[in-house]
C-alpha cells in the first residue's frame, strides 16, 4: 500500500516515514507542498498524509486541487491548528480527518486504517478472481476456501493484479505502485522473482498469474 508523507519538519518526517514502511507502507516522503503536488500527479496513492503548514504550497493548498480534479484520496492532516474555524475550513476543502500536533504514532496508524475502511476507500470488500478471493481491508487471502499467506509485497502485487484483471498490468505500473524504487524494480528481475512467489503460494489450478510477453502480468483462470 502505497502512502504520501508531505510534512516540513525533517525529523518528524523521518519518523513517520520510518513508521510507516516498518508498518507496511511503501512511503514517498516530502517536505514541501509543491513537491507533494507533483508526486500526486505522479503516482497513486491509498492515503495522503499532510502537513497543514508547509512551505510554498499548505496543505489545504493540496487538497482542493486533488478535490476539483475529481481525486478522493483519503487525506489525514497533521496540524497543531485544532480551533473549530480551522477544521472546518480544512472539511470544506476536502480533507477527511485531522490529527493534532504533538501525537502517538499508534494513533495515527489508527486513524490510517479507518480512513482505509470508509465506504469511498472500500467500494468491493471482496476482490474475486475465479477461486481467488481478497479482502484487502483485511489482508485476507483464500483460494478455494483455503487462506494463502502472502508477504506484504505479494499481497501488493496480487491486489493490484486483482484490480486489473482481465487486462495486463504492466512491469512499470507494478513498480510505481509496490516499490518505491520503481527504476530499480523494473530493471531487474525483482517483479519476475516475487510473482513466481505468488505464483508458488498460490499453488495449481483456478486462478493464476499468467506472464504476457514484453507488457506484464494478469490474472487469468482455469
């Protein structure tokens, strides 16, 4: 799952981030509101954590742009600005929840996984290829009944695959969205490595990832 960290404080930021990917998270980590504009425009995220008072562009500067161009990312904005004005100027533009400064980090996992479960986040509760079936709220894997454990980047990998299927995703976009290195991913043999995992753990028969030569990947079944 992939998250956008945009806050000025470098320390903080460094926590978060850390946080963050010991959590699970693949991270793209910012200082500035401009920089978190063009990684939005860039890649897609899961959630979209920021900064109220940020350098060159604020928080509030970066959700409504996301809002009017039709983006429902969940947003989480960190801000030591908690009056009733504040926060309903910050609804008003679109963003979903507020954490205020100082904070535990438990707490903002917390509030992660909730916005992750709202109805906009979770349109399909189940995601179902043939046999194959995931709950990604959950991170539950069954295949003819049986539940399959898969690594976080597997599970990643098979969601996304999910998400696609029928059509081919492609070695890029399977890069922008699992690894934070894509450049690196898509120049080596890490994707092929980890679908044959997938591949492996999802045993025979029914739903498979299938290799599409040059392009990518699918799901097809038997």
């Amino acid at each position: 799952m992939r998250v956008l960290v945009a806050e000025d404080n470098g320390s903080l930021r460094s926590v978060l981030e850390r946080g963050l990917r010991e959590g699970g998270y693949v991270v793209h980590a910012v200082g500035d509101g401009d920089q978190a504009v063009d990684y939005l425009r860039e890649y897609e995220y899961e959630v979209v954590i920021l900064d109220w008072q940020m350098p060159k562009m604020t928080g509030i500067d970066v959700v409504q742009p996301m809002w009017r161009q039709g983006d429902r990312t969940p947003t989480l904005m960190l801000t030591a600005r908690d009056g009733t004005e504040d926060r309903v100027t910050g609804l008003n533009a679109g963003v979903d929840d507020y954490l205020g400064k100082p904070f535990q980090f438990a707490e903002l996992l917390a509030r992660l996984q909730a916005l992750q479960r709202r109805p906009a986040f979770t349109l399909a509760p189940q995601i179902a290829c043939g046999d194959l079936h995931l709950n990604p709220a959950a991170s539950e894997v069954t295949k003819a009944g049986e539940a399959v454990m898969l690594t976080t980047t597997e599970l990643g990998l098979l969601e996304l695959l999910l998400r696609r299927s029928p059509s081919v995703a492609t070695r890029r976009s399977i890069a922008l969205q699992i690894w934070e290195d894509e450049a690196e991913a898509v120049g080596s043999n890490t994707i092929a490595v980890h679908v044959a995992r997938l591949r492996a753990k999802l045993g025979s028969g029914g739903a498979r990832a299938e290799t599409v030569r040059g392009p990518g990947y699918r799901l097809v079944t038997s």
